[in-house]
C-alpha cells in the first residue's frame, strides 16, 4: 500500500490532467480542503470516465457502473472486487479510473462515507442515462441528467463544507451551481457531441434555450456562494463559477472558448479581489 504522503501527490498530479477547471481552485485550498476535495473529484471522474467513454459497449458500461455502484455502498469498498471487475477493460480505462481505491484511501475518514453515497449515486443514474442512449427529451430529462452528472457534484461539495467547518449552504441551490457548469461544457462541446451522436438539447429546443437553462442555473450559483464566509471555500467556489460566465460570454460573441491566457488572467483577478 502506498504511504499517504505519495497518494497524495499522484492525486494532485491526475487532477492536473484531468480537469483544467477544477485543478486550479483546488490547489488554493488548504490542506485539509485539498485533499477531501481533491480525492472525492477524483471518484465522480473515475465513474464520468466510463460513462464517457468513447470504445467501451453500452452494455459494459452499465454493468461496470452498476456494478460500482454497489461496491461503493458497502461499509468497506473491496479494491480487490473493483480490479477484478475493470480487469477486461483495465487496457481501455484512464488512471483516474482504475484507481478509484486510491481515491478513497486518501479520502479523510469523516466524510468518506458521504463521498462514496454521491459516487454510488451518481454511478447509477449514468448508467440509467447509458441505457436510455442519452436520449433527452424534455427539460425534465435534462435536469435530470444534469442532476446526475453534475447536480451531484454540488451536494457532495456542501457536505464536504458542512463537515469542514459547519458551514451550511442550500443543496438546491448546490445542484443549480452543478448544472450550469455542465450546461455551459454542453454548449462548448455541442458540435463535438453531434460528431459522435449525442444531443442533450430537449426536443423544440434550440442553441439559444439551452443558453438560457445555463444562465438560469449560472444565477443559482451565484446565490449559492452568498451564504458561503469561509474565505477558501469562497475562492474555491468563485473560480469555476467566473470561469463558466466567461466562457458563456465567449460563446456568445462566436468563439469556441477561453483560451489559456484568458483563463489565467480570470483567476489572477479573482485572487486579487481576496
């Protein structure tokens, strides 16, 4: 078993390549934030990455999300069970995947727990949305598939303030913040999407309405972060938040995204504002 100090740092280093928008407001946490945050990241990664994912079968992406799915409702999550299970595809699968026991281990023992429900969760609506192809047809299945992909990101994140330091913020509002983080990714990777046939525009819905789902829940996150006085928890949340407006702005004006520059100077400004 690897010590703490070295899961850790491979923590850090996959976050780095995995997610340029989550990477940057971790790493300003303190310690103790960094790697709850940072650990329970990585579990909802290592599930989105099977869903996601662009080789496997539907039919073995359901089976390995379900079948997680109940692994990570046991009182102890047997490794040795999640390896045997990812053993066929273990040469398809990412790090970030195959290493979810990793991600656990480091996880602090006070809200372990809450990660591994919303990781079990979430694991089994993808795989519901797995079996439906992704076929979203009204508004109601696109908050439902924003809840589960992302909605859940917020809940789990409230739990973790809760449990940091009593700090107490609506879930509603939480899962508001997730969905309008995924809704701008949705408008951002919409032609790369239609590329590989998927759409998660409701029927009689166009580009502009699904701007305005994301805007809509772009404003829930800004009352989200009103309740929130923990100054590290408040840049952490600020951050992604900033950076999905920009690129919703980006968008609007014709281009594709923020470029790195962009996102750098956005993140500079926000920590000379603390």
């Amino acid at each position: 078993m690897m010590n703490e100090a070295k899961l850790q740092k491979d923590a850090m280093h996959i976050l780095k390549l995995t997610s340029r928008t989550f990477y940057i407001p971790i790493k300003l946490l303190n310690p103790t934030l960094r790697k709850t945050v940072g650990s329970a990241y990585l579990c909802m990664r290592a599930i989105d990455e099977i869903e996601d994912h662009e080789e496997l079968h539907p039919d073995s992406k359901q089976h390995l999300l379900r079948s997680t799915s109940k692994l990570l409702q046991h009182d102890f999550f047997d490794v040795a069970a999640y390896r045997e299970l990812l053993k066929p595809y273990e040469n398809l699968l990412p790090e970030v995947t195959l290493r979810l026991g990793d991600w656990l281990a480091v996880c602090p023992a006070g809200i372990v727990e809450k990660v591994k429900e919303s990781t079990s969760i979430m694991a089994d609506g993808m795989a519901k949305w797995v079996e439906k192809n992704f076929l979203i047809k009204t508004k109601e299945d696109l908050d439902d598939y924003t809840y589960y992909v992302a909605g859940l990101v917020g809940v789990m994140l409230s739990d973790i303030w809760e449990q940091y330091d009593g700090t107490k913020t609506d879930r509603e509002l939480a899962i508001g913040y997730g969905r309008g983080l995924q809704a701008v990714n949705m408008l951002r990777n919409q032609d790369e999407d239609a590329d590989r046939g998927v759409t998660f525009i409701p029927d009689g819905w166009s580009r502009k309405e699904l701007f305005e789902y994301a805007e809509a829940n772009l404003q829930k996150a800004d009352e989200y972060i009103e309740s929130i006085t923990n100054k590290n928890i408040l840049l952490f949340c600020k951050i992604p938040l900033t950076l999905a407006k920009k690129t919703i702005s980006a968008l609007h004006s014709g281009q594709e995204k923020m470029n790195r520059k962009e996102v750098e100077s956005t993140v500079e400004a926000i920590l000379n504002e603390q």
